[in-house]
C-alpha cells in the first residue's frame, strides 16, 4: 500500500515536470515575453515577467489539483485572475498566430492594406463580448 503511494507520487511529479516543462518550451518557442516586453519598452523587468507566468502555472497547478482550496478574497480576485488570463490566453493565441503567418496571409487574400490595426481591435473586442456572453449565461456549466 505505502509503496503504491510512493510510486504513485513519484510518477506525479515526473509527469508534472514533463507537462510544465512542455508547456514552458512553447512558451519560449513563440516567443510571448519577449514579444511582451519588446511591444511594452520594459526590458528591465524581463525577469518579472518571466516569473509571473511561473507563479502563475504553479498556482493554477495547485488549484486545480486541490480544488478544496478557499481562496478568502472571493469575487474582486476571481475578477482580476478572469481579466490577467484572458490576456495571457490573447498574447498566445496573437503570437502563436504571428508565428504560423496567419495574420499577413488572412490580409493578403483579402486584400487589405489599410486599417490593419481596427481589424485586429475589432476582432479582440468580438472575442471578448463572446466569452462575456458565454460566462454571462453560464454556457458552461452543463
């Protein structure tokens, strides 16, 4: 029995390590901190910003690994987690976009060449009403 379980916990660890290890490498391979910090002038918090996307995993991690966790500021934190990873989510989706050649071969066909920067808004702005909508008439919740 106890050796089960140390199996069994070793193997979660191995495993979890191979997953953020995956996960960070394609973070690193499209490029979104730098990216980041190059379209925000903020080089010299490079490092903050690499470490709160590592705090960021390990907390979700820890949350969705214990979901009997009682997080004591409720809502307004619940507000602002929402708000930072659907930005994180946009700046991967964008540059993972960016890197693929979606952008310039989607303008291309369709022959734009101005108001390139209001078709990007406009499609960030309907992405946002859809999830609003989505999470306004709790869709989700089966």
């Amino acid at each position: 029995m106890l050796s089960s379980h140390i199996m069994l916990t070793i193997l979660g660890v191995i495993f979890g390590l191979a997953v953020s290890a995956g996960t960070f490498a394609f973070l690193l391979v499209i490029g979104v901190v730098p990216r980041m910090v190059g379209k925000s002038n903020t080089a010299s918090h490079a490092i903050f910003y690499e470490n709160a996307i590592i705090l960021g995993g390990t907390i979700g991690n820890l949350l969705s690994v214990f979901p009997d966790i009682r997080i004591w500021l409720g809502s307004p934190l619940l507000i602002v987690y929402g708000l930072c990873a659907g930005i994180f989510v946009g700046c991967i989706a964008v540059a993972l976009a960016e890197i693929l050649n979606t952008f310039p071969i989607m303008y291309r066909r369709a022959n734009l060449k101005m108001g390139l920067s209001f078709v990007m808004t406009c499609m960030a702005f309907g992405k946002a009403c859809g999830a609003f909508f989505y999470f306004w008439n709790q869709m989700g919740e089966g």
